[in-house]
C-alpha cells in the first residue's frame, strides 16, 4: 500500500510540474525542382524535436522526437499538428522541429534552395539610406498587408558579398507585394525570376524575428538538381545527429541509402546500430 501510495505521489509531482511545449504545425508546403519548378515526388521531409537541458556550461541536447512523410506527386506535404510534453520545465525545455528534406540527386535542404511563403501584416523596411558602408542615414519603414518573403540562395550568390553584409544581410529576408499571396504560393504564380537589380537601399526587406518559421505557413521549396556524381558525393548527407532519429526516420535512412547505392557507395550499416 505504501509503495503505491509513494508511486501516485511521484506521479503527481511530475504532472503538477509538466508542461506541454508549445503546440505546433500542422507543417506543410511544396518541394519542387529550384531549375524545372516541377514538382518533386517521393522527398523526404524530416522533422526532429531535442529536449535542451539548461547547465551552467549551456544548453545540452538530446533527441526528443522525429515524425517524417513523403511528398506527394504535386510535391505536397502535411506534417500533424504536434506537441511535445516537457516533465522537467524548470531545468529543460524542447527545442524544435528543425526540418530536413532529402531526395537522391538532389541537394539536401536546408542548402542553396528557394524558399517561398505568404505572409500578411509584415513590419517591412522600404529604404535605407547609408552615410557611408558603416552607419546609416535613415530608414523607411510600412505595414504591408499582404506579399510573399523570396528567399533565393542563388539570387545572393550573384550580389557582392560586402554590399550584401553591409546593405541586405542586416534587413535580411526580400518582400516581395502580391495580392491572393496564399492562393499564389499554392499554384505556383509567383515571381520565380526576381532579381535584386538597380538602387540596393530600395529593396524591401523583413527582419528575420518577425517571420514564422518555416512550414508554420503553406512554404514552397525548390531543391537544387545535382548533376555530376562529384557534386553528389560532396552533397552527400552522412546521417542524422541523433541515432534515435535514425531508427525513426526510416524513409530518410531508406533514400539516404538508395543514394549511396546510386553512386557506387556502402549503404549506412543500420544492422551494426541494433536497429531491428
């Protein structure tokens, strides 16, 4: 009687001090070709929550949880909405879901892609005048109800890199003004072939804090084609940080093996993990 009694305490204990993590998703998007702007079927999308203890020294990590789908044939995903139960909030927290997609011949996100999504109401900085390449002059500032964030890794290659940390990198994201923005995402009718050309201080740009994050909104991503066998043995991912990931992520480990195979290579030797 004592020993259930001590149990039903220490539960308890426990449910009095836990907390649920704050809920999120449903996660969703498109993954297309960044060059085609097809549709990918069959990707991977990969997303793994850590549970972070607080110490003295910093956070420590440890894996917490991994949900993963596969894109549909329109490249379509929904991760479910989901959320994580912390039992020891005053010392840890949950971290997370940080995302990975992964389809054999292509670069691996996050990497060199495109990333689209809608967003409405957005604090957008309109102008920045500079004294010189350190201080500024003045900056214009609006409320924008509506209009797409266009992040293009290939569009910043193009820049100067100095012009690009001293007059974009500070302003970050590119906003672009499109009615229907949502509707536009989902069909594809947005500006693939933005550039950034002409005055650099008259690009509208979002702080990167006043964004969601990624597929809290419907978000587009075009994955980079790999074309040479060097080029895909260099992108190559090795794995994932945690080996409970992997055991979970079995359509991750399943392409990331199929790749291997494609180039010649030993798959992952999942059997010398124990994973049954």
């Amino acid at each position: 009687m004592k020993t259930i009694s001590f149990f039903l305490m220490i539960v308890f204990v426990l449910s009095a001090f836990s907390a649920p993590a704050a809920a999120g998703g449903p996660w969703r998007g498109k993954i297309i070709d960044i060059e085609t702007k097809e549709p990918i079927e069959g990707a991977v999308v990969l997303a793994v929550w850590q549970r972070a203890y607080r110490t003295v020294s910093g956070d420590k990590t440890y894996f917490y949880e991994a949900k993963e789908v596969l894109t549909d044939k329109e490249g379509n995903f929904e991760i479910p909405a989901y959320t994580p139960i912390n039992l020891l909030p005053i010392i840890s927290y949950i971290r997370g879901p940080e995302f990975t997609i992964f389809k054999p011949a292509y670069e691996r996100y996050p990497g060199n892609e495109l990333i689209v999504f809608p967003i409405k109401n957005i604090n957008v900085v309109k102008s920045v005048k500079w004294k010189d390449s350190q201080n500024l002059e003045s900056i214009e500032q609006g409320i924008e109800k509506e209009g797409i964030m266009f992040i293009n890794r290939s569009l910043i290659e193009k820049i100067d890199r100095d012009v690009y940390l001293k007059k974009i990198a500070p302003y970050s994201i590119v906003f672009i003004p499109l009615e229907d923005s949502e509707n536009k995402v989902r069909n594809l009718k947005i500006p693939f072939d933005y550039e950034i050309t002409g005055d650099l201080d008259n690009v509208w740009r979002v702080w990167p804090d006043s964004l969601p994050k990624p597929f809290e909104v419907y978000t587009v991503v075009g994955l980079k084609k790999l074309r040479t066998r060097e080029e895909r043995i260099k992108k190559l991912p090795s794995g994932l940080m945690y080996e409970e990931a992997e055991k979970k992520a079995k359509n991750y480990m399943h392409l990331l093996n199929v790749e291997r195979h494609n180039l010649g290579l030993d798959p992952i030797p999942m059997e010398r993990r124990q994973y049954k």
